[in-house]
C-alpha cells in the first residue's frame, strides 16, 4: 500500500482514500470540461470582441482583447439607432407577451375544464399554427398591415408573433391547468365567488408558475424572432435584432460594434431565464413546454 | 326543506341517478349511504346546483330551483379531498365565503374566529393550507363551509382520507357541530358504521337510486329489500334460500325451524332468507337456535373480535363471532342462528318478513 502524495489533490486523496477507480470519474469530468468549454466558446467569443476594435478583430486571432476599448458600447448607448433598437424590442416584446397571456388564458381554462365540439381537433389545430415557419406568413402580413396602417408600428409585430405564441401559450398554461383539481372551482362557485373574482384571486394565483414560464417562451420567442418583425418593420420602430443584420457602414462590417449589441441582447434573456429557471423545471416536469 | 322529485341525471348517454325522490327537512343530518358508484356525489351534485338534473324537479323551501346557479343557492359544500385555496391563509379561507358576500369586516373576523375555535384551527390561522397536515386541512374546508351559515351543507365522504385517528376525533365532533348549525345536512359515506354513529336519517343508494330513506336505527334494522339490507352491511349480508311449509321454515336437506311471529302470515312458498353477521354463534346460545354445518375458509382475528368466512351449499357467508378463536381452515363445523334474527326476503328481493328482534324495539 503507498501512502498518498502529499501533493495530491483533495479530491484525489479522497478517491485514493475510498480505494475507487479514477479512470471514469476523470473521463467523465475530462468530457462534461470539453463539452462546457465547447458550448462557451462563441459566447466567449462574442464578449471578447465586443472589447476589441475593429482593426484587432479583422487583423489578429486574440484571445483577450489587446487594445481594450469599451468604445462599441459606448457607440450602443449614445447612437439612437442602436438604443432605440432595444427600446422598440421591449416594447413590441411586452405588448406581445400581455396579450398573448391575456388571451391564451381563458382559452386554456376552457380546453382544461370543458368538453366542447371539436376541442381535440381545435387544440391541435393551434399546435399546428406553431409549426409552420413564419415566412409563410410574412408576405400576407405585410400586404395586410400596409394597407390598413399597421405597418412599422410596435403593435404590428406583437400581433404577428401572437400567431405563433397564442398557441404555445394555451398549449402551455392548460398542462398547468390541468394539474388544478376541477373541485376548486366547485367550491368556489359555492362559496359565492362569481367566475371572474374566482379566476383572478383564486385561479390566477394558483397556476402563477405556469403564467411566468408561459411569459417567459413568449418572450424568447418574440425577442429572438427575426423574419417577421424584418419584414414589418421600417425604420421607425426597427428591433435590435433588424439592426444587427443591416449594420454595414461604409467601411464594411462594423464586427465591434455588432458583437456589443449581441451581448446586450443576451443580457435580458439571460436575467428572465435567471428569474424563471425554477418553474421550468417545473413546466417540463408537467409533461409541457 | 330540500324536495328532490323524481330526479334523473343522464350525462353523456350515462345514467347517474334514476328517479330519485327525497325530502330532507330543516335541521336534520342525513347520511348518503352506498358503495363507491351508488351515486352518493353525482346527487349532491344536483342539490349543490353544480349538475341541472335531465328530469324532475328539485325545489328549496317550496321555490323550483332547477338551473339556478350555483353562487345564489344558500349551499356550503366539503369534498372527500381536502379542498382549500393554495394562495390564501386558513384566515383568509374560512373567511372568504363571507367577504365575497361582502359583510361588514368586524362581522367576518368574529365569524371567522368562532368557526375557527370551533375547528380548533386557531392556532394556525396564518399558515397556508398546503403547510397543515390532512386532518387539518379539511377542518380548514369544513370550517369554511361552516362560516357561510348555508341553509345546505353537503359534505361528500369528508373522513374517507384521514387516517383513523383524526376521523375518530373529527365524526365524534360531527353531531355536535350538526345541533349548533340548524341547517340541513347531507353527509355522504360508504361506511354503514358511519350511518349509525352519525345518528341522523339515512338513505341508502345503491345503482343512482336511493333504495329506503328514514331514521338510520329504523333502516338498518328493517331494510325494505336485499339491496337496501346488502348496503346497510359490513360484513355482508348473509342470505340462503329457504320455503314456508305451514309454520315451519323449511332448506337444505329436511332442516327446518318453526316460524317467528312476523312470518307467521306469509303464504307458503320459495323465499329469501337473510341475517347479519353479528348474529351467527359458534355454540348453541338459545334454546330454539338452528345449527348450520358450514365449511371454514378462513378466519381473520382483530383482537377482539374474530371474523369467519364460511362456505353453506352454494352461499358464501361471513359470521362474527366475540373473542379470539383459532379454527382450522378447511373444517366442517356447526354454527348457530337465533330464528328471531332471521329476515325473509320475497323472489324479487323485497322484505316479507323482518326479523323478530328487530320489531321488540
């Protein structure tokens, strides 16, 4: 028997200790390292330029920037085009997300609590709407909105995407519903609560963890959303994500500049993802989202 | 006064209740009896106003009120799982049914807090619901339905999921809270001790029909028919078949015992008879006690009590019998009935004659 090296990690002495076998553990760690480092690299890349000029980025392969400027976000947050891109974002974003849960939740109570002519075929229906690629639906929506004024207005975006978020949003809330037994609402209803007080003090609150992560693929999905909201957009009320595909100057590609605004919009998601990550967990365990 | 008359309840082609007619008078408890699917919920469902009966009529306090809703009907409701809103305090959910009703707020606290005291659930009156445990619970659910003084309170099966202790504490509670109510009670179980305990009115359901409705002692002593008398039963029921020669009662291989005084008048012929399993005796206990040769399947001992299962001719029987007895099964042995414990049912199960003890009282 050797006596352990005194150099040897913790972990190690506590392995050699235990008497185990370290060729799996360390394979295993070895791989879950790579596949990490893997999956950071184009963030990473991403930070990385967002701090390097232009000249760097097109004429060198750093690592870490050499010539440290925070000046392509400084060119974000002082130059309308780029800040009002976000602005128009969260904008369309919220008014997208406010109605499609509006909608999408008495909508879902009904698919969740009644039996109705039709209710299978109709919920698959609006599953469907989901799975057809917005480009279908590009050229009739901008032909529409033109002609009755809708076009470049935040409310034309919104309502675009709610073609695709509706139905992921009743699809998602109704599992959540689901899991509330109907003798609730009984109750309820012979308690005296009339059905919109019972909805909203009762029910709402009950199913608070399906409505925030239902906001959250709303979100995600109208934030990351480009064909769309390119399309039915001019320059009035033009999203970050427009912005970033149509940022060529003069002088060729701005790469700093658009690596910037590429952080900037992670950062949102990342925070709603932060907040929501809990009831995730819990939607995907509802067999849902 | 609850009239129920002639209610049906067909939903999607399925029949839940059958013609059903009862009246329920102010201030009484009244026990659902029946198996699991007797149609217990689906007619308190229909007195709560949650399910409009397909046929007949139902009519509080002489007023017809069929499809009215359910938030204007003066009724309180308990279901079997314990049912509170997640998102409110205990305070809050006792108090609820009165807020919504908008009552003055020092109305409601003193409410809230009697009922809660009543419920023994004070000291818990700023928890959630989801933090109590399940007798807890449905003391929560109980004293919100309690709190709304509804003239109707319908309390579906609401011990089936405590465990034995709590349902104990809480039935003994039962009649007492019943007397200070006044309002009529419906309290729904498949428990025939339950029924009697509960010491209230009993209708017995078997198939969504209620088969005899009337003081519970009453039916359980003198079931209308074998339906009424197999649901009124735990253990079962037991039933041979048996014919009336003069006054003998005759079956099996010649036996026979003379005729009790209420089967005395019966015309002769093929009938029913039937006995509760409490009555069987391992020995000879009377003087006029018919001995029945049964084969032992097995026995089962729960302290004080051992329970036999036997095998008579083709019949399946289950007797009761005081003590601790070790049988072997598989053995032919003689067991005893008084005749005075004996009913006699007629061919399409209605009761020809009760059992002699049962009229002494």
């Amino acid at each position: 028997m050797t006596r352990p090296s005194p150099n040897l990690t913790l972990a190690a002495r506590q392995r050699h200790l235990e008497g185990k076998g370290t060729g799996w553990t360390v394979t295993a760690r070895v791989t879950l390292a790579v596949y990490l480092l893997f999956l950071m690299v184009p963030i990473y890349w991403l930070v990385n330029m967002s701090f390097k000029t232009n000249t760097e980025i097109l004429n060198f392969i750093t690592l870490v920037p050499e010539d440290f400027t925070w000046d392509n976000y400084t060119l974000i947050f002082t130059d309308p085009t780029w800040y009002m891109g976000y602005v128009n974002t969260l904008i369309y974003v919220a008014i997208n997300v406010a109605i499609s849960i509006t909608v999408a939740l008495p909508a879902a109570y009904a698919f969740s609590r009644y039996s109705f002519m039709g209710d299978k075929h109709l919920f698959f229906w609006l599953l469907s709407n989901r799975m057809a690629p917005p480009a279908v639906f590009a050229l009739p929506f901008f032909q529409l909105y033109s002609s009755v004024g809708l076009f470049d207005t935040h409310i034309a975006v919104a309502l675009a995407h709610c073609l695709f978020n509706v139905p992921l949003a009743v699809w998602i809330l109704e599992g959540f519903m689901r899991g509330v037994p109907k003798e609730i609402d009984e109750t309820a209803f012979v308690d005296g609560y009339p059905f919109w007080k019972f909805f909203l003090r009762i029910f709402v609150p009950l199913i608070s963890a399906g409505i925030g992560v239902t906001a959250f693929f709303c979100f995600m999905f109208s934030s990351v959303e480009l064909l769309l909201s390119r399309t039915l957009t001019g320059t009035s009320v033009r999203t970050v994500g427009v912005a970033m595909t149509r940022t060529s100057s003069a002088i060729g590609l701005e790469y700093g500049t658009l690596a910037a605004a590429g952080v900037l919009t992670i950062i949102p998601g990342a925070l709603v993802i932060w907040f929501v990550r809990n009831y995730i967990a819990k939607g995907f365990a509802l067999g849902r989202v | 006064m609850l009239e129920l008359d002639g209610i049906e309840l067909v939903l999607d082609g399925q029949t839940f209740l059958s013609r059903t007619d009862l009246v329920l008078e102010r201030g009484t408890l009244n026990v659902l009896l029946g198996p699991t699917l007797a149609g217990k919920t689906s007619l308190m469902r229909v007195m709560a106003g949650l399910d409009v009966p397909t046929r007949g009529e139902i009519r509080w306090n002489g007023k017809r009120v069929n499809g009215d809703r359910v938030q204007s009907r003066d009724v309180a409701m308990v279901y079997q799982q314990f049912i509170n809103y997640p998102a409110m305090t205990v305070y809050d959910n006792i108090a609820s049914p009165l807020r919504i009703k908008g009552r003055p707020a020092a109305e409601i606290d003193r409410k809230t807090r009697a009922v809660a005291e009543l419920m023994k659930l004070t000291p818990l009156l700023d928890r959630r619901p989801q933090n109590l445990s399940g007798g807890q619970q449905q003391r929560c659910a109980l004293a919100r339905a309690l709190v709304k003084e509804a003239g109707l309170v319908l309390l579906d099966e609401p011990l089936a999921n405590l465990d034995y202790k709590l349902r104990e504490e809480l039935r003994e509670e039962m009649p007492r809270i019943f007397e200070q109510s006044g309002a009529i009670f419906v309290y729904a179980t498949t428990e025939p001790e339950e029924a009697l305990l509960l010491n209230g009115n009993t209708a017995t359901m078997w198939q969504g029909r209620v088969t005899q409705f009337g003081r519970s002692t009453q039916v359980y002593r003198n079931p209308v028919d074998v339906t009424t008398a197999r649901v009124f039963s735990d253990p079962p029921f037991n039933f041979w078949q048996v014919e009336k020669r003069g006054n003998r009662i005759v079956f099996g291989e010649g036996q026979s015992f003379a005729t009790t005084a209420p089967m005395a008048a019966l015309p002769d012929g093929p009938y029913q008879a039937g006995f509760r399993a409490a009555h069987l005796e391992l020995h000879q206990h009377r003087a006029g006690a018919v001995a029945f040769t049964c084969r032992l399947i097995v026995t089962e001992i729960t302290g004080s009590e051992t329970f036999l299962h036997l095998e008579h001719g083709a019949d399946r029987w289950v007797g009761v019998v005081h003590g601790v007895h070790d049988l072997a099964p598989e053995s032919l042995m003689s067991v005893w009935l008084d005749p005075a414990h004996c009913y006699l049912f007629g061919p399409e199960g209605g009761l020809c004659a009760t059992a002699a003890y049962a009229m002494r009282n």
